[in-house]
C-alpha cells in the first residue's frame, strides 16, 4: 500500500520535500495556509491553519509522519506564532501516530563560547536570544515527549538555504543583483566561512529519516558543504551563470541599531548578527557517516542558486 505523508509549509523546503516524496511514490498532502501555489506533479494541496490541532490531526490521519517545514514571515512574529503552532504539531503526532518530523534552524545552539568550533549535534542548546531560545524549547519539549513515549520525532537543522526556490536568504536575497553585475552588501564580515545548506538536502534528510528509527528522538543535521566565505560563496553563483564575480561589502553595523529603530526586521537582526560577524561552520558529518547522506555537489548548489534568481529553471552548462 501506498504511504502518505503529511507536509506543512510550502516554502522552498516544504516544497522539496512534497516534491521527493511524490517522486518515490509516496502519497504526499502539502498544506499551506492558502493552500494555493503551482501545482506539483502527484501532491495535493490544501489550506490549514497549522495551530489548529484538530485540522492538523484530520489530515495526519493514517499518514507516516507529519513534516514541519512552516516558516513564519518575519522574525518579529515568532514569538506568537510559533509556541501554538508547536503545540498543534506535537498534539497532531501524540493523536495520529505519525512521526514528527521538523525542520529547523542553527539558532538554539546561539553563539558558541568557541567561535572558530564548528556546530555538531551533540553541542547543547544553549542560545539566550528570543529567537534561539524559542526554538530550544520547541525542540525540547518535543524530544521529551519523544522519550515519554508519546510520540515519535526528529529534528533536521540546517544552515543558511541556498538552492531551487530560495529567494530571501542571506545569499539568495543579493544573488539577483549581483548576477546582473552590480556590487552587494551583506551583514556581517562576508570573508568569514559561513556555511550554506541546500534545501534539497534538507528534504533528503527529512524524508530519509522517516525510515531510520536509529536517528528518531534527536537533532540531525542535513547534509551541508564546506563551509566557504560570503565573498566565495556569491562569486561562485556568479560563476555557475557565466557572470563574473562582483564586489561583496559589509553593511555598516550600526545600521542594525539605526535602522532597527524604524524597520523591524533589522531590530531583529541584532539577536542573530553574530551569525555573520565570527565563523558560522555547520558539521553534518554525522548524517553522511551513519545514514550515508553526502550534500549536493556545491556546483549544483550554486547553479541552482543562480537559477532561481535569474527565474530560469537551469542556467546553461
């Protein structure tokens, strides 16, 4: 019989995610909370409020594992939406029995007491900031219940996404100006190693551990290339599209504190700046070495990258 998954969030990674899952035949739900988008070969979609318990419960009903891939629209928000819709996903899994599956972010670890050390999966989540720290609970609490014997979940974290369908983040959001061959400011000191994930990786991860129970009830990392500088980083998107490389500048500092006065998302930014100003290396070795996930070839990253700011779906070889 035909599985069927659960996926929540239409972002670029929820996107993926339906995506590999109807590729290998799986039945795959992929809700939204306007459950509209460009149709996806063998995935239906459909509208749900996903902190409404109940919702998410009857469209769990019978599948494999729930997926969590919501993201939020701003960072200012997260502090309301966030802890109703974790508690509707783990009251989902507790009903149905799915595994609960999650995608997450780097931000529970918060700045470690070594910065030149990379982030592995044994690292505490000890991040102080709002943001961080919310997603420490969040993880706790479900990893808890995990041991409790309540339900069954796994994390997945990744870095900073680049890849197909990836438009706002750190290198995607500058990517379209710098392909057109005009210099970029970034955050931060873009000479550091930052470390950059796929979303395709992040889906491979969270589909394949579906069927690992070895890797249930802890935090895994997605598959991510070696770390490279913003400055390599852009240059090599530039490169995959035939561009030559531009010029890659920090934003003064203090326009967080300037500027955050007036624009929310900057005021934001300041409890995450220290991602950009220390190296930010992400270790997946562990997935690669247990569960034999190795992350796309970086060229493929980058072209793919490139891709989606230019609109094409490939850039020529």
């Amino acid at each position: 019989m035909t599985r069927h998954h659960l996926v929540v969030g239409a972002g670029p990674v929820g996107r993926q995610t339906a995506l590999l899952l109807a590729e290998r035949g799986e039945g795959v739900t992929l809700a939204s909370r306007s459950g509209t988008g460009e149709a996806l070969p063998g995935v239906r979609r459909v509208a749900v409020d996903a902190a409404d318990a109940d919702a998410l419960a009857t469209l769990a009903d019978g599948s494999v594992a729930m997926h969590n891939a919501v993201n939020p629209p701003s960072y200012d928000v997260w502090p309301q939406w966030w802890p109703p819709i974790a508690e509707a996903f783990l009251t989902a899994a507790e009903r149905t029995g799915a595994l609960l599956v999650t995608a997450g972010p780097l931000y529970a670890y918060g700045p470690l007491s070594d910065p030149d050390r990379a982030m592995t999966e044994d690292l505490p989540d000890a991040a102080a900031g709002v943001k961080g720290a919310l997603r420490a609970a969040m993880t706790a609490e479900a990893m808890g219940r995990h041991r409790a014997g309540r339900l069954r979940a796994v994390e997945i974290r990744g870095s900073d996404y680049m890849g197909p369908g990836v438009t706002s983040a750190h290198v995607a959001a500058v990517a379209p100006r710098a392909l057109a061959g005009k210099a970029v400011r970034m955050f931060g000191d873009p000479r550091l190693p930052h470390s950059y994930t796929d979303v395709r990786d992040m889906a491979r991860a969270m589909v394949h551990l579906v069927d690992e129970p070895e890797g249930w009830g802890r935090v895994c990392h997605a598959p991510t290339n070696p770390a490279r500088s913003s400055v390599e980083t852009i240059a090599d998107v530039c490169r995959a599209a035939g561009r030559e490389p531009v010029a890659v500048r920090p934003w003064p500092r203090a326009m967080l504190g300037l500027g955050g006065l007036a624009v929310p998302f900057l005021r934001e930014m300041r409890e995450t700046a220290y991602q950009f100003e220390r190296p930010y290396v992400l270790d997946s070795s562990a997935i690669t070495e247990r569960f034999g996930l190795a992350p796309t070839p970086w060229e493929e990253v980058c072209s793919a990258t490139a891709a989606s700011a230019l609109g094409v779906e490939r850039v020529p070889a």
